[in-house]
C-alpha cells in the first residue's frame, strides 16, 4: 500500500516537472490568447467596466506575441520546436523575457484600467476592434492572407 502511494506521488511529481520544464521553454502559452471577436453590435451592448476588460485582454495578448512573430504565431511552441537551443543560457533568457513581459502587462494594465475609462466608449469599442484586426493578421501569420 505504502508503496504503490510513493509510486502514484513520485510519478505526479515527475509529471509535473515534466509540465513545468515544457511551459517555461515555452514562447507563449494558450492562456495568453483571447477567445472570442466581436461585432460592433455585441460591443455596444456592454457597459464601460466590460470594454476595459476586454480591452485589456486584446493588448495583453499582442504586446505577449508581437514580439515572436517573426518565429511562430502559434501558442505553445518551445525553443527547441523553432530550432532554438534549449541550453542554460536561452532558458535564462526566456525566463528574463517572460518575467519583463508579466511585469510590463501589469504596469499596462494598471494604466489601461486608471485612463481608458475617461475615454469615449466609442472609442474604446474602436479600439478593441482595431487590437480584434491586428490579432486576427497576427493569428494569420505570414502564409495568410495579408
């Protein structure tokens, strides 16, 4: 009993080393990708708290791929799946990027969430809109239709 117990914990831990050593070699994850586009209908319908919402959203996720679209506009790519040595060196480097990036989204969405309320919600609508266009060419990627 005790040791099928130790078999069934020690195989959890393996796996979720396994995981974690995936998700930090990893560019960008699915989390970071919104679910759902809208219709300036849809938008209308939404009070100002929900557009700053997904406002926030739309720029997490560009400012998250912007930078790796040059090497995948898919989630969930690691070093090693675009040609990238995965040594101590490039893991660091991720790791930094990542790190830099969870800190610059925070501070963005302090701002967003402090300013863009004083906007017009037209312009808010708008935006979203503009960051829905510029993730659909980002989500196209280079073989799409530009």
């Amino acid at each position: 009993m005790m040791k099928s117990i130790t078999t069934v914990f020690f195989f959890l831990f393996i796996v979720t080393v396994s995981f974690s050593q995936t998700k930090k070699n990893i560019l960008f994850d699915q989390s970071t990708m919104i679910n759902k586009f809208h219709t300036i209908d849809e938008l209308e319908d939404l009070k100002k708290g929900e557009l700053v919402k997904l406002y926030i959203e739309r720029a997490n996720e560009i400012i998250t791929v912007l930078p790796y679209i040059a090497l995948t506009n898919e989630a969930n790519v690691s070093l090693s799946d675009i040609g990238i040595k995965e040594n101590s060196d490039n893991q660091k480097l991720l790791k930094k990027h990542h790190e830099t990036t969870t800190d610059a989204f925070g501070s963005t969405s302090n701002l967003i969430t402090e300013f863009v309320p004083y906007a017009d919600t037209e312009k808010i609508i708008w935006s979203i809109l503009y960051y829905e266009e510029m993730i659909k060419k980002i989500r196209i990627g280079v073989n799409g239709n530009f």
